[in-house]
C-alpha cells in the first residue's frame, strides 16, 4: 500500500515538474519568436495536460470521495484544494486549447482564453488557501525547515504571480492586445518556476519506499 502510495506520488511530482518547465519555456522571452506563436501556444496546452493528469493523481490519493462532515479539518482542506486545484487545471486546458484556433476574435478570446485562464488562477489560489490551512494544522505556521511547508508556500507564491499573470493578460476590447503582456509573461514563469521547485521538493526517492512511514 506504501509503495502504492510512493509511485503515485512520485508520477503527480513528475506531472507537476514537466507541467511547470513547459510552462516556464512558453513564457521565456524570444521563445515565441523563435518557435512561432502557434508552436509557443502549444507548449502551454501540452504542460496544461501534464497539470491535469498530476492534479487527477493528487486528488486521487487525497480521496475519491468528499469527506464528511465529521472529518478532520485537516483531510476535508486537503481533499478541497485538491478537487478545486483539478478543475482550475481543466479551466487552463480550456484557456491553452482555444488559443490554439486560429483567428479567433477580440470577444472570442477574452470569453475562451482570458476568462478560463482567470477563472484557473482563482481556482488555484484558493486551492493554495486551503492548502496553506491544512500544512499550518499539522505543522507550523513557520517551518521553513519541513519540505512539505516549503513546497505548500511556494506553490502559494505560484498561484499569485499566475493570478498577477492572468491579470496582465487581459484583453483590452479597444486594441485586442493583452494589457501588459510582459508582466503576463513574468507572472507566469516565475509562477511556473515556484511550482516546479514545489515539486521537486515533494517528489519521493524511488528506491525508499518506505519514507513516506518514516515522515522522511
């Protein structure tokens, strides 16, 4: 069961991680003048699947069911944020998917891409919420020695500067161009480094899988 446990936690780590790099190198500067701004969009969408099949993981282990009223408050914010983190990803499928049609107008993109995308940042800052209240139950407010501490604040930290990047990414109806594409791009690689150094610091040894009992 432990090392049930261990592989599918080490394969949400590693979804995270390729999610959170692909992320990472769409919004790296010149990277879409390099590739062209269809293979830049398609790098998002393919890093957008890798956080949804990781968020389906992390939801699996957290539960397959709600738990009930009776639970502890610790188990009912762990299976939230990650319920909510799993349909803020579906939203960014959405988001990363519509920006792949070609010639889609001013309302078209802000209703299929903006929106889903705002929508996604919003999901995963109360996913991050919760999370941050479930860490602070069964540890500390501030232990920045514990791993699991340290990667719940920074995957807190990520979801702000992709809420600050969605925002920045408004469509501006007058123009069709994004408010401030720049701080857009900003937000979301250095929201996308914080998840991916979120995940590595969770991601569990392979040939120990027996930590996880050990609180290693």
């Amino acid at each position: 069961m432990v090392r049930n446990r261990v592989l599918g936690l080490r394969r949400e780590s590693w979804g995270f991680a390729i999610g959170s790099t692909l992320f990472a190198v769409g919004a790296v500067p010149g990277y879409a003048q390099a590739v062209g701004v269809r293979a830049d969009n398609l790098t998002y969408f393919v890093g957008s699947l890798f956080f949804t099949a990781a968020a389906a993981i992390q939801l699996w282990l957290s539960g397959r069911r709600r738990p009930r009223g009776g639970a502890h408050r610790v188990e009912q914010c762990d299976w939230y944020s990650a319920a909510i983190q799993f349909g803020g990803t579906l939203l960014f499928n959405v988001s990363t998917g519509a920006a792949l049609v070609v010639s889609l107008t001013v309302d078209e993109e802000r209703r299929w891409v903006w929106r889903p995308d705002m929508f996604g940042s919003v999901a995963f800052l109360v996913s991050s919420a919760l999370a941050v209240v479930a860490t602070t139950e069964t540890d500390r407010l501030w232990d920045p020695r514990a791993r699991n501490w340290l990667s719940t604040w920074l995957n807190a930290v990520g979801s702000v500067a992709f809420g600050v990047s969605a925002v920045a990414a408004y469509v501006v109806p007058s123009t069709g161009e994004l408010r401030n594409a720049a701080m857009a791009n900003l937000g979301t690689f250095v929201g996308a480094l914080c998840f991916l150094a979120a995940a590595l610091l969770t991601l569990p040894p392979a040939d120990d899988p027996d930590r996880l009992t050990r609180g290693g």
